[in-house]
C-alpha cells in the first residue's frame, strides 16, 4: 500500500518503520522543519508540507494514497486532514491520531476518520485485560461500520469451554475472529474448540457485546 503520515514526529517515524518493515510505501509530511529527518527513515519518502493546506496534500498527491495516517501532536490537525484526505481526495481508509481523550467523541466519519487511535482508552483496555477474566473489554472502535474490536479471557466455568466454536450460538453482528493461546494465534473455525484462559477476540457491534459477554459468562451476571 501507498499510505501518508502526517506528522514526523516520534509516532510518525514509528509507525513509518513499521509499515516500510512490512514492505508498503511511505510518505511522511510535516511542517516543521526541525521535523524533517530523513536520515530517521530513509527509506520513507518526506515532505515538507502543512497537511492542513489543500495545496501541500495535492503536493502529495493524496489520491493515490491507500490510506493517511494524521499523527501529529495537534487533535485539529489531525482531523483536518482526515477530513481533506477523504472528501477531496477519497482517500479509501483514514486513521487519525487522538491526542486528548475529550477529544475522542469528534473522531467520527463525520470528520472523515474511519478509524481513532486514543492512546488513553488502549493502554486502559491493556489494563483491564491483564486483570480481568470473564469480562468483555472493549479495545478498538471502527467509525465507519459502527463496530468494535473487544476482547474476553474466558472464564473455566464458561458453558463453552471445551465446546467447538460453530456450535456457540454467538449473538448476530459478532464474529469471532481470532484465539489466542499460550501465545499462540488460532484462526476459528468452526471445529475449534475453545478452552479456559483463551483470550478471545471478536468483531461487534456495541448494542451486541452484554450479550455476549452474558452468553460467554453467565456466571458473572447472577
């Protein structure tokens, strides 16, 4: 994929190295010029550019990005150019970067952004995970489609362990997507079973996940 970032700083030149390691093309744009490292990341393309101007995303050339990444320190920055990258240049998936959490309710596809990343709400939902079991954790949000990435550890007194996952009568709108297990990742099929400890990750909708979480935990809602 082709996929722009705007802002060079340390978050920016992270998440470029992560996407150059796996093999896409990277453009950073800032700014600032104390920002302009290409030495940092040589294999990213750089752009010295005010992502909010309309000219300087045109500079670069937006439209042929797969995707843009607003990661700079600034929240309105960041959803000026979301909202840019997807009504003047359609972009197809936006991410942008929340900086203040009171901020995070702006973060729509109204703005533009498919995607929010708050820091805050995942190292909490990291939190939570490490010390909960049996409860459902909500980690991701994904703006376009309403749903949302959430996690559960399974209780041992779950009805369902031990049971193939096809024959859990999930609610609709939820998919099971992957199992971790003794740090091992398991793709579900319909023949796999779940057992105590797996941490299970679904895709779902919010109106969906105390379904969910009671089908999985009954024991936890007595």
């Amino acid at each position: 994929m082709r996929v722009a970032i705007a802002g060079a700083g340390a978050v920016g030149r992270s998440i470029a190295r992560e996407l150059i390691g796996n093999g896409h093309q990277v453009l950073l744009i800032d700014k600032e010029p104390r920002s302009i490292k290409p030495e940092r990341v040589p294999d990213a393309e750089w752009l010295l550019a005010d992502s909010c101007e309309l000219s300087s995303l045109e500079e670069a050339r937006l439209e042929h990005c797969d995707v843009v990444i607003a990661a700079t320190g600034d929240d309105k920055a960041n959803l000026v150019t979301s909202l840019l990258a997807k009504t003047e240049f359609g972009v197809p998936r936006t991410v942008g970067r929340v900086n203040h959490p009171d901020n995070e309710w702006l973060f729509t596809e109204a703005w533009g952004v498919d995607v929010n990343v708050s820091t805050p709400r995942i190292m909490s939902a990291l939190v939570e995970e490490a010390v909960t079991v049996g409860d459902l954790v909500r980690l991701f949000t994904f703006r376009q489609g309403q749903a949302n990435l959430v996690e559960m550890t399974l209780p041992e007194d779950s009805p369902y362990v031990g049971k193939p996952s096809g024959l859990i009568p999930f609610p609709d709108n939820c998919s099971l997507v992957t199992i971790l297990r003794d740090s091992q990742v398991y793709t579900p099929t319909p023949e796999q079973p779940v057992e105590s400890g797996d941490e299970l990750l679904f895709v779902c909708q919010a109106d969906v996940e105390e379904d969910l979480e009671r089908l999985l935990n009954p024991g936890g809602h007595q």
